[in-house]
C-alpha cells in the first residue's frame, strides 16, 4: 500500500470554505494572544486559500468575518507537529478528512490515521503559514499568491 491512497470523500467547495474560515478564526484568535502561527497542511485548503485571494476585496471581507483582521499568506516551509488542533476540536470538533487531503484530493491515510487514533498530527508538512498584514509588510514576506499545489500533508 502507498502512502497516499484515495478515499471515497466528498467535500464540497462549501465544506471546504468553511474549514478555510475556521482555520482563520483559529489564526485571528493566535495572533491575538500572541501564539504562533498555525500551520497550513492540508493541500486541498490552502487551494482555496489561494483561490480566495484571487479577489483581495472579498478576500479582505473573509478575513475580517473570521479572523478579525487581514490576513496574509507566507511562504513558511515546515514539518513536525501542528500546533493548533486542541484549539480546533474544543472550537468545531474532530477534524475533517479535508485537513488530510492534498491540492490533488487526495487523502494522506497515514496522517489521518495517526490522528484518529492519538489525537495529534505529528508528522505533516507545510510551505506556507498565515502572518498578520502588518508584519508581513514590516519584514518583506512574499504573499504567496500562486497555484494551491502547496501544503499538501506528508
């Protein structure tokens, strides 16, 4: 067996918006206790990411709705534990298969399997994390505004 595998899933452009959505309430509330920022590993979702910034005045009004603030997107190459999946479940639950699905839809079986059995998420990869405008302003980070081929969970 591959380590990816697909899976019979489907999630529709709604479900995955609103998990975009909840990812930035996540975000907003960090930024706003001054907690790190929490990692983009879902391939699939950070499709959309990209796709929503496609147009920055709906994209503005998104992040403002959810995560009370502009939110930027940042090239940030990681691997490890996800930091923000306590705050996710005591907010909305467990946490949907799209989280473990790459930009192809593709479900990364191992990762969601470890999640389901310990609760945690300890070995994803990422290439991008959100930062507030201002910093990303500030210090000179790219926006990352390409294709959504990134983040895919390793």
């Amino acid at each position: 067996m591959t380590a990816r595998t697909t899976r019979a899933t489907r999630i529709t452009r709604a479900e995955l918006e609103a998990e975009l959505a909840r990812y930035l309430s996540i975000t907003g509330h960090r930024f706003a206790t001054g907690q790190e920022s929490p990692q983009m590993f879902s391939g699939l979702i950070d499709r959309v990411w990209h796709e929503k910034m496609q147009d920055p005045v709906a994209y503005a009004e998104f992040c403002a709705a959810h995560a009370g603030e502009p939110v930027a997107h940042a090239p940030v190459t990681g691997s490890g534990p996800v930091n923000w999946i306590v705050d996710y479940e005591r907010r909305f639950g467990t946490l949907p298969d799209a989280w473990f699905m790459g930009a192809d839809g593709v479900v990364n079986e191992p990762l969601r399997r470890e999640y389901h059995r310990t609760g945690a998420v300890t070995r994803a990869e990422w290439i991008c994390s959100p930062r507030p405008t201002h910093l990303v302003e500030r210090r000179g980070i790219a926006r990352g505004t390409g294709p959504g081929a990134s983040g895919a969970a390793a």
